[in-house]
C-alpha cells in the first residue's frame, strides 16, 4: 500500500545532513501463505517504482520464511526445555519410586521373617499344649486309678 498525502509530523528521515518528511509512504505486509509474518513500513522522496515494489515482494516472501522459521525454532527450543524439565520430574519421581520400593521389600522382609517366627512359635505351643493334654490325661487316669483302687480297698475294710 504506497500513500501519497502523509502529514508532516507522521514520520521523518534522517541523516548526518538533517531530517524531513517523505514524500511517498510504503506499507507493506509480509505473507507466508495467508498469514502476516511481518509489516514494513518505508518513506522515500520519491515515488516506489515497479522494480522497487517487486524487489520487496520478492524479498517479503524470503524474510516471512526466516521469521517463521525462527519463531517455529523457539517453539521447539521450548519445546525442548519443557521435555527435558519432564525428564527430571520423571527422573526424580523414578528415585523416589525406587526408594520406596526399596523399604517396601524390607518390611515384607521383616514381616516374612516375623510370621516365620510366629509360625515356629505355634508349632511349639501347639506341641506344649499336646503334651500337657497328656500329662493332664494321664494324672487323671492316676486320680481315677487311685479313687478306683481306695474304693475296692474301701469296700474290702468294710466286709
């Protein structure tokens, strides 16, 4: 888009010599495809020709590319940053994981070893209480022997 009629206090060129207006205003939208990369906006004394115009055409399309594909290499720089952050996070949650699995297998350690105990205990008093079922079976077999027999020697006085 060129404009002609472009007030006085809208844009100044300057140099070492001094500065003024441009006579002629070019703004000029850089595509890539249907996307606006870029606007460059350009003054001259002069009026743009068509090899001017065309050159920048020519060069907006190269420039829409470098752009984009800057702005696609940060994406993936972040992109990047982002996975290796991840990778930490999963690194660290792996540890801890670890971790726990680690004193995890030593309380099934601990309590393995406590049934074992307890196992063994069981079948000790199970045997203790066997053998006192027979001590108490046979004391009472004695007691009623012995009642039996002060019976009979009990009957036998008394005849």
């Amino acid at each position: 888009m060129v404009v002609k009629d472009i007030p006085s206090d809208y844009l100044r060129i300057t140099s070492r010599s001094g500065s003024t207006a441009p006579a002629h205003l070019l703004v000029c939208p850089f595509l890539l495809g249907d996307r606006v990369t870029a606007v460059v906006e350009t003054g001259s004394f002069e009026t743009f020709t068509k090899d001017q115009l065309e050159l920048l055409k020519i060069v907006s399309e190269s420039v829409s590319i470098s752009i984009t594909s800057m702005q696609k290499n940060e994406e993936v720089q972040n992109l990047l940053i982002q996975t290796q952050s991840q990778a930490e996070e999963l690194q660290a949650q792996q540890e801890e994981l670890r971790a726990t699995n680690e004193s995890l297998l030593g309380k099934t350690r601990k309590l393995e070893h406590s049934e074992k105990r307890l196992q063994v205990q069981q079948e000790e008093l199970q045997v203790t209480n066997e053998e006192w079922e027979m001590k108490t079976f046979s004391l009472r077999q004695q007691t009623w022997q012995s009642d039996t027999d002060t019976g009979r020697v009990r009957k036998h006085h008394q005849r």
